[in-house]
C-alpha cells in the first residue's frame, strides 16, 4: 500500500518537475530581443559543412554567375566563378576564411568591396549575403544559394 501511495505522489509530482525543467531550456535573448543561439549548436560545430557547393547566382550583365566554393575543414576555401554568356574564362580564388562569433556565417578572405564575401552556412548549402552581410530578400532570394555537391 506504501508503495502505491510513493508512486501516486511521484506520478503527480512529475508534472511539475517537466514543467520546471522545460522553463530552464527556454532561449535566453539579448538585449535587442533576439534569441541568443545555443552554444552547444551551431552551423560550425552542427553540421558537416565542408565539402563543394555550386550554384549559378544572378548577373546584371550576363546570364548568371557560374558560382562554386569549397570550404575545408582547415578553414580555406577555392572561390571559382565563371560568367555565362560573356566569358569561358575560370576566375579563382582562394585562401582563409573566418566565421562570425555566432558560428554560422563566413567571411572569405578577398578584396573588401571587390564582391560579396560572406555566406551562411546551412544544412548541405550556403547562401551566399549581400555586400553588408545580410540575406538577400525579394524574387531571386533563391538564386543566391549553393547547393551541396555529394561526393
């Protein structure tokens, strides 16, 4: 009888405890009121990012930017883009690339203003921001992400 009794206050207890511990795992904010990321997860020690991604990006006097990045584990990347209709020429380049404090964009090493040079990195794809850092919206938001190449 005892044993029941322990079990019946347990099982009306354990409500309470699930509550308490699920308000313990809400997403801190800063003080802009954006949430803080979990530090234990994020796109640079979530995901398995390195590897190849390709994608053809918008032009505005051409057909489209021919686009593929390599990212490697080393922190370096290869950058080679072609311009479709106006050249056949490869343009590469490469070097380090650094991520953000938070852990899920990169910033390749190249020229400063010389062309866009940050990219979020997601699940099997990156997606390549404008010129200040930031997503880029409207109708051609799809074109600027590059797919991950399987190997």
């Amino acid at each position: 009888m005892l044993r029941v009794l322990a079990g019946f206050i347990l099982l009306m207890l354990l409500p309470l405890f699930a509550a308490h511990c699920g308000s313990q795992n809400k997403a801190e904010s800063d003080n802009t009121g954006e949430p803080v990321p979990d530090a234990a997860h994020y796109s640079r020690n979530s995901l398995d990012w390195a590897g190849t991604y390709a994608g053809t990006t918008p032009c505005a006097d051409c057909r489209g930017i021919e686009t593929r990045l390599t990212l490697s584990y080393d922190e370096t990347y290869e950058l080679t883009t072609r311009y479709i209709g106006k050249s056949d020429s490869l343009f590469k380049t490469d070097g380090s690339f650094t991520w953000n404090e938070t852990g899920s964009k990169i910033e390749l090493g190249v020229d400063a203003g010389s062309r866009p040079s940050e990219y979020l990195v997601q699940e099997n794809r990156v997606v390549q921001l404008n010129m200040k850092g930031e997503q880029i919206t409207g109708d051609l938001a799809e074109s600027y992400i590059l797919e991950k190449i399987p190997e």
